[in-house]
C-alpha cells in the first residue's frame, strides 16, 4: 500500500515550498538590483570623472591662452575650504568657541568642508588663530572621503566602507547614492551641500609628518594658522 501522508504534513510541505519559492524570488531580484546599482555607480563615476577631467583642462587652456596674449589668467575662486584645526582650549574666547562649535572643530586635528560665503568667510577670519584652511581640489577631497570618511548614522560614526550607507541616509531624500555622488555633491558644492556635508563626521586627521612649525604665527610669515589657500593639499597630504 502506498504511505499515506498525514494533511497536516501536506500542508507543512506546501507552505515550506511556497516560502522557498517566495525567498528564492526575493533574492534573485535583490541580486539583479545589486547589480543594476553596482552598473549606475560606474556609470556615475565616468561621468563625473570626465566632468573632472574637462573642467581642468579648461582651465589649462585658457590659462595658456592668456599665456599666449600676454595677459594674466585668474582662476575662479573658491566655492569651499578645509579648516583645520591647528591648537587646543588654552586663551580660547567664548566667541570664538562658540564659533568653533559651530564649525564642528571640537578636538585638534579635526578637519570639516566650509562652503564659502560672507558668513563663514567671517567665521574663519574670527578664528584663524586656531585653524588653518584653503582650497582643495577634487583629488584631495576624494582622498579624505575615501581614506578618513565617516558618516553619521542614527548619531553613530560609521565608516563608509559600502554606498548602502550613503544611500540609506541620503539617497531617497536627496538623490546621493554612493560615496562618488557624496564627492561629487561635496566637490561641486552642489544643491544638497549642507546635508551630503552634515551626514559626513569631522575628520580625524594625523599630526602632520615633520610636525607644524611655528604654531603662533600665520602662514604667510612662516607659521601655521590662517589662509593657506591650494596650498592646504600638501598639508592634508602630510595629514592622512
């Protein structure tokens, strides 16, 4: 006689084969998913180095150009800097620790994009004593984000070792879905600037190899603090 399977068992089996079913179907979808983001994230990352690479030889161009004619060229100037901050509490104002809150340089070594405008250009100018910033260029701000990022998470600092960070957090509000469109958005100053710049943890950087020098002075006479302008790539160089 053939076994007879009890109609409870028969159920169990139907259920069970209907839930492998459904969790086979789930996974092939968020596997194809997976590689339909891993294919736009190329795709983003050509185009934006190919952005790159036509905005700097632009500029090579027109600056020999002026070459050529005998004139100066002028570069555009700056739409962000890089502060870092260069000496502790000691002789620190209240004002200008409040502006050092606001800046989010609580700790020495910290470093944080500005963008600048009359507001924060006098922000800087207020405290340049204990910091020190310029413009960087898209290599180095790449660099920081790729080596040193951090973002904030639920208040949590997570390292930004898979773009499902970035796009869980920014990704369904403001369209950033990987670290390269974080850069991009950080680099160009685009119109999500303050939350791709918020979600990001100050950097934790290193003392700089061969040490600062002449930590009361500005830059320009030698020293450390104040307006190192495309010099402040070499410094976060030494840094990382």
């Amino acid at each position: 006689m053939p076994r007879v399977v009890p109609e409870n068992v028969q159920k169990k089996q139907a259920r069970d084969a209907k839930l492998l079913k459904e969790l086979k179907e789930k996974r092939d979808k968020e596997r194809k998913d997976r590689a339909d983001k891993r294919k736009q994230v190329a795709a983003n990352a050509e185009k934006y180095y190919n952005e790159y690479e036509t905005q700097n030889k632009e500029v090579v161009k027109k600056a020999r150009e002026a070459k050529a004619s005998g004139n100066f060229f002028v570069p555009a100037e700056s739409k962000i800097a890089f502060a870092i901050r260069t000496r502790g509490i000691n002789k620190l104002d209240p004002k200008c620790k409040k502006i050092m809150q606001l800046l989010r340089l609580r700790q020495l070594h910290n470093g944080v994009f500005v963008r600048l405008n009359k507001a924060t250009v006098n922000m800087l100018r207020r405290v340049e004593p204990y910091i020190t910033y310029g413009y960087p260029s898209q290599a180095t701000i790449s660099k920081l984000i790729y080596k040193r990022g951090y973002g904030k998470v639920n208040g949590s600092r997570i390292p930004l070792t898979d773009n499902a960070i970035v796009e869980n957090t920014l990704g369904q509000k403001h369209g950033i879905t990987s670290v390269e469109d974080l850069i991009h958005e950080i680099s160009t100053v685009g119109p999500h600037f303050k939350e791709a710049n918020n979600f990001l943890w100050p950097f934790k950087l290193n003392s700089p190899r061969k040490g600062f020098a002449e930590k009361r002075h500005p830059y320009h006479n030698g020293g450390v603090w104040g307006n190192r302008e495309i010099q402040i790539n070499e410094l976060v160089k030494r840094m990382l």
